[in-house]
C-alpha cells in the first residue's frame, strides 16, 4: 500500500469499518432444497461485472430456510464480495434486491456507513491495488478462494466523506455510460438473432432438417464444401521442424476470432501446407461446453503462416455455390446449433462434433445473390455491434485509468472546503 496518502486520507481494513464479515450457506446443508417461488437466493452468477445484482436467473428458498440462515439474511447497503469462483466481483445489496439470503461463495461486508460511502467500497474491490491483495493471498494454493479472515484483512484507502462521496460519483457516472453501451451492444446481439431467424430459418422445422419450403435448395455440406481436421499439438512428427502459430476452441468465439492470446506448434515444414490456413476459410469448433460446439468465425489471414488443431475444423467452402460468410451465418444460426446439438455426443456437460457429422450439415443454398444480400443485411449489425465494442472497451480502460488515479489519491477530486469541514 502507498505510505504518501493525501491529507486528510487514511489506511484501514475492511474490518476496521464494517460491523460484520461473513458468508451465506448451502440451504441443502441444513437439508433444505430450493423452491420455484419465495425468497430469493443470490449466488456468484448473480453478481454481474459491472457491479450490479442481476435477478434474471435466481434461485428461490421457502421463508423456514430464510429463518435457519438467518446470519447470511441481506439488509439494504450491504457489501457482497464472491470469494469464490468469479473471485472479487462485487455488488451492493438494494431495497428491490430484498428480502434475499446468498450461498457459501459469497461473503457480506456490512459498513459503517458514517464512515465510508459504500459505493466508494465497491470500487475499492474493483481496484487494481486490492486485485493485487487478492493474488498475493492467493500465491501457491491450489484452490482460488478468499476466507473470511483474507475478506476482512483487505486494506484500502480511506478519504475524507465528502471527497469519498464525490469519487463514487464520478465512476459510478463511468459506470451508466458502460452499462447503455453494454445494452446497446445486447439489443444489437437479440436483432440479429431475430434477423437470422427470419433470413436464414423462415419456413424451416428445427426438429426436421429438410429441404426449404421457401424454394431454396439444400445440401450437404461435403458436397459445397472440404471439410479438414486439424493438427494434434503432440503429433509425433520428424523432420525439418518449424514452430508456427495455430488457432485453438478459446480463439474461436461466437462470429469472430480472439487472436490476443495466440499459441505455437512445432510441425514438421512438408506437412505445413496441409494444415495452414487460407484467407476465408470458416473455422468451425468440435466442441467443449454445449455454448462452443459449433462455434464459428471466418479467418481474414491476418497471420501467416498460421495452421489450427485438431479441436477446429476448417470448412473451405465452394464459393460460386456457398459463400463462407453465409455459411458462418447459417452455421450461428438457431438452425444450425440445432443441428450440432441433435448430433453431439455428450460426455458429462460437455458435447464434441466429428468430422462425419460436419460433413453432413444440411446447408441451404439461396442463390449467390440472395447470399450477398442476407450477408450484408447481417453484417451491417456486425460493424455497429464492433463500433459499440470498441467504444466500451474505450470506457472501461478509462474507468481503470480513473480508478487507479482517483482511489489512491494520485489525482484529487475538487469538494467544497465546507463539506470537508463537516466530514
């Protein structure tokens, strides 16, 4: 922590200005079970990011089981921390969350109020100085979780409540412009999907893969297309080596590639012809948890050479019959998670595609000018959701910037003398 603080500023704990520090419990410990209706129950999955509760998929206990947990009962202004799982995620605890109890993964911070603004807190958890307290406690267990001790020990800095007051004001207004962008960005997402359905589904049965009722023509995939597994990262090659870059399921994301973390293969240079990627070709993910089995983006060639493994699959499609784009659309589509779903061979929660499988894929095939249309219709709300995503990922990078200046004092924010008189 800073040994220069301000004038006026201080160090505590989160002991040092809460009365309590605990956690919430399982209800099936005290052999309770959830119910449809009653008294909402919050997990981990309900502190959203942007620090916010989010009730669109609570879980419910009946009032007796409120009563037992009677320690982990909310009050309005109380601090939650996740301290595990999605470890340090943060929210404050309003009168429309009420009455609410929470599970064993979430701790309750309850404050002083006249001694820190709670809103302040919480962006004090969010705060790169605390983050590092975070995985300094975390250093060399093999499970990642904070205790109760960890919780409460953690140090912030402690301004005036007048300067306290006008901080959280200024990142709480961060906050809302990060929040409309962040809505913004999910109508977007919800038009295009209800554009795909009428463009790319209209007329078609999800439970029947047939041909379209519309007048347009289907076939499978493997006849408009050449289907190519991957390379095995331990595939036992011999020869003249080359260690080149190669995409893998975490890069392939839901109509666009995350290249910001990027892995190498050694691969033998005559098989590299074989497995590199050639510019439009639509990567398409074998599987992993039910939301990434069939997961798929279209390569631009932006790396070169780059070849991908064997849990990818590259369609390389027939382009005077299907064009990559639509086929990447068809593919996200409903219609074609159906497809990947009623064919999926699951094991526990996870879910994996084979080759055969993909091959069969029952493409619709509108003439190539029908294609280009419905491409441009979809990708013009792909280039304003891109704009928007850049925009909040602009206005997060500022609110880290505006934290990390205005939590620890390295810039002051102007309050009236008079305010600070009466602090």
């Amino acid at each position: 922590m800073n040994n220069l603080l301000p004038a006026g500023w201080s160090e505590c704990s989160l002991n040092d200005v809460s009365s309590v520090v605990t956690k919430g419990t399982t209800p099936t410990t005290s052999g309770a079970s959830y119910t449809q209706y009653g008294i909402k129950f919050i997990r981990v999955e309900n502190i959203s990011k942007d620090g916010h509760i989010d009730e669109s998929d609570l879980k419910f206990i009946d009032h007796k089981t409120h009563q037992l947990l009677k320690r982990s009962q909310l009050h309005a202004g109380d601090l939650l921390v996740s301290i595990a799982g999605a470890i340090g995620r943060s929210a404050i605890v309003k009168e429309n969350n009420l009455p609410a109890n929470i599970n064993q993964a979430i701790g309750i911070v309850r404050l002083h109020n006249h001694e820190v603004i709670p809103e302040f807190v919480r962006f004090s958890i969010e705060s790169p100085y605390i983050a590092k307290q975070i995985n300094d406690s975390q250093a060399g267990n093999a499970q990642i979780n904070l205790n109760l001790a960890q919780l409460g020990g953690l140090k912030l800095y402690r301004p005036p409540l007048p300067e306290q007051k006008k901080i959280a004001a200024i990142l709480s207004s961060v906050d809302e412009v990060v929040e409309k962008t962040r809505s913004q960005i999910d109508k977007l997402k919800d038009l295009k999907t209800g554009m795909m359905q009428e463009l790319l589904t209209k007329g078609i049965g999800h439970t029947e893969f047939k041909e379209s009722p519309v007048g347009w023509d289907c076939a499978l995939l493997e006849e408009v297309a050449t289907i190519q597994t991957g390379i095995a990262k331990n595939s036992n090659s011999k020869g003249d080596m080359i260690n080149v870059p190669y995409l893998r399921v975490a890069n392939v994301q839901d109509g666009y590639l995350d290249l910001t973390e990027i892995k190498y293969i050694e691969i033998d240079k005559g098989r590299l012809s074989r497995f590199s990627l050639q510019t439009d070709d639509v990567l398409v993910n074998e599987g992993g948890d039910f939301d990434k089995i069939g997961r798929g983006a279209i390569w631009k060639g932006l790396i070169s050479p780059c070849v991908h493994q064997n849990h990818v699959f590259v369609v390389r499609t027939m382009k005077d019959q299907l064009l990559p784009e639509f086929f990447n659309y068809l593919s996200g589509s409903q219609y074609g998670k159906n497809y990947y779903l009623s064919c999926a061979k699951q094991t526990t929660n996870l879910a994996s595609l084979n080759s055969s499988q993909l091959k069969m894929f029952p493409v619709l095939l509108p003439s190539i000018a029908e294609q280009e249309c419905i491409c441009r219709t979809l990708g013009a709300i792909d280039d304003k959701q891109r704009l928007l995503e850049e925009k909040l990922a602009g206005k997060i990078n500022i609110k880290k910037a505006l934290m990390q200046d205005l939590l620890t004092g390295k810039v002051r924010v102007n309050v009236d003398t008079r305010e600070l008189a009466d602090a």
